[in-house]
C-alpha cells in the first residue's frame, strides 16, 4: 500500500491538474495511507495557500480520511472536527485529539491548548 504525501492529497482533493489529479485519485481509490504529519501539511497549504475556510478544511478532510488508510483514525477525526470549531492550530487539535481519544499525556504551556485539553470542546 503506497504511502501518500500531501501534493497527491492536494491534486486529489482541488483536481486542479488533469493528468496529476486523475494519478492521485486511481492511487488513493487502490489503496493509499498517510500520516498524520502530511494531514497537517495539506491542512496548513489549504488554509495559507488556497485561502480556505477552517470548518471547509475540517469537513473535507474528515471525509477524506475514510477513503484512506491512516493510523489513530479517532483522534485525527477529533482534531478535525475540533480544527473546525475554535481557533487552535492543526498540530494542537491533533494533540487534544490524541489527549481525548488515545488517553495520552499532553504537556504544554500554551493556554488555549491547555484549555482544551481540560474540558472537552467537542462535547460543549
């Protein structure tokens, strides 16, 4: 199962080129995985490059994530959804996802992340 990096999910999902889209959509509708580093990857060229809305991104990339393979599926669909819904970078809603779904330990300094480490802001 090949491994996929962020421009084969961006071709995939924009199909802003012809010939590169269709390679993109044959290898990710084959079987295709991903990590959660290139999920952050393609979330931040969306939102800087493409100037896409947050709840968007949120949307589109969790329904994304079912047509692949990826590791900690539970948590990066929370991050997701929490991406969606505050103001917290990718990488801090994949940590409070990892918090919240996987039981991990999450040390911080930053007071927004912390909060939502504390209370839940998918349950609110």
């Amino acid at each position: 199962m090949p491994l996929i990096d962020a421009n084969v999910i961006l071709r995939y999902l924009l199909k802003d080129h012809p010939a590169m889209s269709e390679v993109a959509k044959e290898t990710i509708l084959a079987g295709a995985q991903t990590t959660a580093e290139v999920l952050a990857e393609v979330v931040y060229v969306l939102k800087s490059v493409y100037h896409a809305d947050r709840s968007a991104i949120a949307e589109t990339m969790e329904v994304f994530i079912q047509e692949i393979t990826i590791p900690n599926r539970l948590a990066i669909t929370y991050a997701f959804r929490l991406y969606g819904k505050t103001s917290l970078d990718f990488v801090d809603c994949l940590l409070a996802g990892y918090h919240h779904m996987n039981g991990e330990e999450v040390v911080t300094f930053d007071e927004k992340l912390h909060k939502a480490l504390i209370k839940d802001p998918i349950l609110e």
